[in-house]
C-alpha cells in the first residue's frame, strides 16, 4: 500500500499531544509516517515527542530553537516528507482510526482527483462531541467535489485536518505562504483548485477540538489581517475573475478593515464594493452587504 507522511505541527499543546499522536500512529492503514514539528513549545510536549518517537520508529521529530510560526512548520515537514499521499493534524485534533484508509481507497478509486477531504466533529476541551459539525460552522457547497477554485476564492470550508493530499498536487505549490500564519491552508487550497480537482465524503473522520488556547478564539485580530491578506493576493493573482466574484472579494477586505478598526479605508473598499456591483447583475447580493455595512457607520 502506498507510504503516507503526515505533519503534525506543535506549540504547546502538551495537554492533547498525546491523544493527536495515538490517533495517527493507530491508523488501520500502517504506512505511514508521522512528521512532528515541534515550534519551540514551553510546556512538556517536546518530552512527549520524544517518548513516542523512541516506541515508534515510523515518527520523525524535529524541533525550532525558536518558535516559527504554523506555516513554516508544515513548510518543513513537507521537506522531510516522503509518502506518496500527504495528510495534516494539528496537536490538538484527532483522527477517527480509518481515517486515512478511507480517504486513500476514495483517491485510488478517483484519480482524476487531486485532494479528498471530508467533515469533522467538532469537540470541546475535555474531547467531549458539542454536537456541532465542523460543515455546520462552514457549509461545504451544493455541489463539494469537483472544480472548487470559484467557491474557495469568496471562502474557506475546508477543515486541513480533513485532507488527504497527493504528493504530486500539493508540491505543484511552492507550499505554504510564510506571510500567512493563521489562514495558510485556505490560500493553499485556493492555488491548488485552480488545477486540480477536490472529492468530498460527508464522514466524520476526524474530530476538531476547540477550546481556550484555541488560535480562532484568541488572535480573531491576527485572523481578520490574514483573511485581508488572501483576498488582496486573490486579485492580484487571478485577474480574469469575474466582476461579481471581484465585488465580493472587495466588500470582504473592506469589511475586515472595518472589523479591526481601520474604518477609513475600509469604507473606501466597500464603496468600491457597491460601484463594481453596479456592472454585473450577479454582484447584487454584495451590493447590498456593502450597503448595509456602510449605513452602519
């Protein structure tokens, strides 16, 4: 059966490490090996690390002498990497048992595709269900698999710990964008969708925890900057979108800087929002957003 590398990036997360490892390493597809990056962690997961890496010889570890940051960790995990299929899980997540199994025998099935990726339970600190779904946060599209470049442009509905990556699609990119810490993985989805094809399976393979330290929760400004950062790369980088899907981009961006206070240049995108919508009937539904957020200033 083909080898999977999978990275796991680490920083502080002692208190689930061990769950996240135990869910890769027990896989029922035994091919693999699993990448730790540790980022400088303060707490005791390098210890952790350590000790399952000497039980498992399948575990590769390395460790920052200074925290770096999430994308250049999966950066270099991607570096050491030498499966045929790549797959992410953060250290606070976990993978159901058949995970990878599931999600390879979909890509051997459908090699006209590039990446498979599926929903995920969301839990809670304690690993308790909340009886949330991570699709009920972020609706995948009416039609999931398929061509999905002009719906991940306007949003991100793809969970990372989700994904099951060929190594010929994902090192088609020059990987992770560095600039982006928070949002890396929705500007590689977006870049790889252009060329490639996405299969979707609605099965709950993975759980996605969300709890105190939970970087959505704490660093929402951080969030805010990095969505503003795709969309500004979107524009600059397709410049054959058309008019509607560009209108939504430019409200999106406006409303950002709004969010996070820089409300005179944000409302100068949201007027630029309105006049791009007025040339195409399909932009009305941002005409009327950037409307609307307008009027509440």
């Amino acid at each position: 059966m083909p080898k999977i590398s999978v990275i796991m990036p680490c920083f502080n997360h002692a208190r689930f490490l061990e769950d996240s490892i135990r869910g890769v390493i027990c896989q029922t597809h035994k091919d693999i090996e699993l990448i730790i990056i540790d980022d400088s962690s303060l707490d005791d997961s390098w210890e952790i690390v350590k000790h399952f890496a000497i039980q498992d010889l399948r575990i590769k570890t390395v460790r920052h002498g200074r925290n770096q940051g999430l994308s250049r960790c999966r950066n270099k995990g991607l570096q050491i990497a030498s499966g045929e299929f790549i797959a992410f899980c953060d250290s606070d997540d976990i993978w159901e048992t058949d995970k990878l199994q599931f999600q390879l025998a979909l890509l051997q099935e459908n090699q006209s595709y590039g990446l498979t990726y599926c929903d995920t339970m969301i839990i809670n600190e304690d690993g308790a269900p909340t009886g949330q779904r991570f699709s009920d946060i972020f609706p995948v599209p009416k039609l999931p698999s398929g061509w999905m470049f002009s719906k991940l442009v306007r949003r991100n509905f793809i969970n990372i710990q989700s994904v099951l990556i060929t190594n010929e699609c994902i090192h088609s990119l020059p990987y992770f964008d560095e600039q982006i810490d928070l949002v890396q993985d929705w500007w590689c989805w977006i870049q790889l969708s252009r060329n490639y094809r996405f299969l979707y399976s609605p099965e709950l393979l993975a759980r996605y925890r969300v709890h105190s330290r939970s970087t959505n929760l704490t660093r929402k400004y951080d969030y805010c900057v990095d969505r503003y950062k795709v969309f500004k790369r979107i524009l600059r980088k397709y410049t054959d979108l058309p008019h509607y899907i560009k209108a939504d981009l430019i409200f999106q961006m406006g409303a950002e800087l709004c969010d996070i206070g820089k409300i005179s240049v944000g409302r100068q995108l949201l007027w630029n929002a309105v006049g791009l919508s007025m040339t195409d009937l399909r932009a009305f539904s941002s005409f009327c957003r950037a409307l609307r957020r307008l009027i509440m200033f």
